[in-house]
C-alpha cells in the first residue's frame, strides 16, 4: 500500500481497491482521519501490515457526517500479542 492509501470494502459484494484517500467523497477532516490511522498503523506494524480497509456507510458513499461513523479493519500478517494490540488502541 502506498502512502495515505487503503482498501475500500463494501462488504465482499465487489473486490476491494486501494483508494488514495484524497480521493474520497468524504469530508476532508474525516480523510485527514483516515489517513493518520494508515500512518500510525504503517509506522508501528511495518511490514506486518497486508492492508487497512474502510468499510460500512463510508465505503458506499453513505457516510452523513455527523451521524455515521468510520469503520476500519487492519489486517496484519502475523499475530499480534495483546502487548501489541493495547500499545495499538
């Protein structure tokens, strides 16, 4: 995955794609969000990380800013300890 890049998932009706975040119909307070996770996730997992996917009302372009929230899910290549999942959260 590129910088500020993840994958957007409508729930496996279509096959996921990485999306440039800047390229988003969301709200840019929401991208700038997003994008920091990506980075936090990439800075302490490194390669571990496969991928970071948005999913729910913000990958079908349902998102209504102020009611929805942002659903994101890391996937990583290995296990992780609850040492590293708390240091994560």
């Amino acid at each position: 995955m590129g910088n500020n890049e993840f994958s957007n998932s409508n729930t496996g009706q279509e096959k996921s794609k990485e999306v440039p975040a800047e390229t988003l119909a969301l709200p840019a307070a929401e991208v700038a969000y997003l994008a920091e996770i990506v980075n936090r996730l990439k800075d302490y997992l490194g390669e571990r990380l496969a991928g970071v996917y948005l999913f729910g009302s913000a990958s079908y372009e349902a998102y209504e800013p102020g009611l929805s929230d942002l659903d994101v899910q890391a996937i990583v290549s290995e296990s992780l300890s609850l040492e590293a999942k708390l240091e994560i959260a």
